[in-house]
C-alpha cells in the first residue's frame, strides 16, 4: 500500500472525524434521533389534528440533542445536531401552538 492510500481517511463515518477510527456511535445515535424527530415533528406539527405526536416528538428530540451536544467532540457532529435540535424546536413550536399536549 502506498503513503497516499495509507493517509486518506476512511468514510465509514462522516461524522467520526475526530481523528479516532471508530467514531461516537452513541453521539452519532443521539444526533441522527435528534434529526429524524425533529424533521418528524415539522410535518406533524404542521398538521392541527397531530398536535400531540409533533409536541412530544419535538420536546423529545429537543432534549436528546442537547445532551448530544453537550457529549459532541467533532464539528461535524455538532453541526448535524444544531440541525436536529433547530428542527425539533420549531416542530414543537407548532405543535404546541396547534393544541399542544392536550
């Protein structure tokens, strides 16, 4: 194997680039959770009869991003959650503006 091959990275995780091998696969879980609930809770949250499933869905994702984010190391991970946690924001936004948890 030559020293070019020897040094490109490998693309096993976009997110792993803390120069470890292996990545963060419970950052990367939280991070990816915080993304889909988040993008969940914008399309549920835009609908008035599923108030409910966008409130709990986006104050779920709200929470585990934050404490993704408090455990991130990379920037990429960080940036992937702010995502989520944007998302899961204004989803919850919407669904308690629809009705909330009740």
């Amino acid at each position: 194997m030559s020293q070019a091959q020897a040094r490109t990275p490998s693309r096993a995780s976009n997110l792993a680039s803390g120069g470890r091998s292996k990545g963060h696969p419970l950052i990367a879980a939280g991070a990816a959770y915080t993304v889909l609930a988040g993008l969940a809770s914008l399309i549920l949250g835009m609908i008035n009869t599923a108030h409910l499933a966008g409130s709990l869905l986006g104050s779920t994702g709200f929470v585990v991003g934050l404490l993704a984010q408090m455990m991130s190391v990379t920037r990429a991970e960080r940036i992937v959650i702010v995502f989520g946690i944007t998302a899961s924001f204004v989803g919850m936004g919407l669904g308690i503006a629809h009705g909330g948890f009740s």
